[in-house]
C-alpha cells in the first residue's frame, strides 16, 4: 500500500492528496526517462559534405546542384529538397531512379553532412 500523505507545507489547498501525489510522481519519471535516454546531438558538417558530394555527387548533380542529366533535381533551386533530413537519408542510402545506393558506400553521418551542403546551395 502507497501512502498518499502529503506534507501540509508542500500541499495545494484544495487538490486531493492523490492528485499531488501522481503530479509529483509524473514529475520523477519524466525526470527519470530524460535522464536515461539523452543523447548527444551532432549537427552534420556542410564543409565536410562539400568534398563528399564532390567525390560522389558532382558527376550528376553538377559542382553548384545544377543537374547534369535529364530527370535529375536541380538542388540549386532546392528541387528535392524540401523534405525532412530522414527522407533524404533513406533516399540516398537506398538509391532512387537514375542514383546508385549509398549504402555500405557512405555512413549516416557522412550522408547527412552532403544534405548539409545540399542545403547551402539555394
């Protein structure tokens, strides 16, 4: 059994005990849950992505996103561009139409930089 007693200096006059109770009970967990599953953000490199986009890229897309190709986005009018990171990510890695896949070729993070750069380009 759980004792729901609340100490009258901490209480709210006129919420029952067991509402402060469970307040400050959702307060601990979602302090808990935050504590256990923070992680460290990095924000992709768009210079590191210049070079991998020259490498790789380049050849089709054009030294500044202009296609070079027929049906290819045009990245310097942000064609293609206005999806999410993850979008972009999962269409690189798998390939799309004309594009090779880049998986096993580059990592996340490397992918996520070149859509860093892609994004200066506009």
């Amino acid at each position: 059994m759980v004792n729901l007693e609340i100490d009258e200096r901490n209480s709210v006059p006129g919420v029952p005990a067991a509402v402060q109770w469970l307040g400050w009970l959702s307060g601990a967990l979602l302090a808990t849950a935050l504590s256990v599953w923070t992680f460290t953000v990095q924000a992709a490199d768009p210079t590191a992505g210049k070079k991998i986009y020259v490498q790789h890229c380049q050849n089709c897309h054009g030294e500044r996103g202009e296609p070079q190709w027929p049906g290819v986005p045009d990245f310097s009018h942000g064609e293609g561009l206005l999806q999410a990171d993850s979008v972009l990510l999962a269409s690189i890695k798998s390939g799309k139409a004309m594009m090779p896949s880049y998986r096993g070729v580059l990592n996340d993070s490397e992918i996520l930089d070149v859509i860093a750069y892609l994004r200066t380009l506009r």
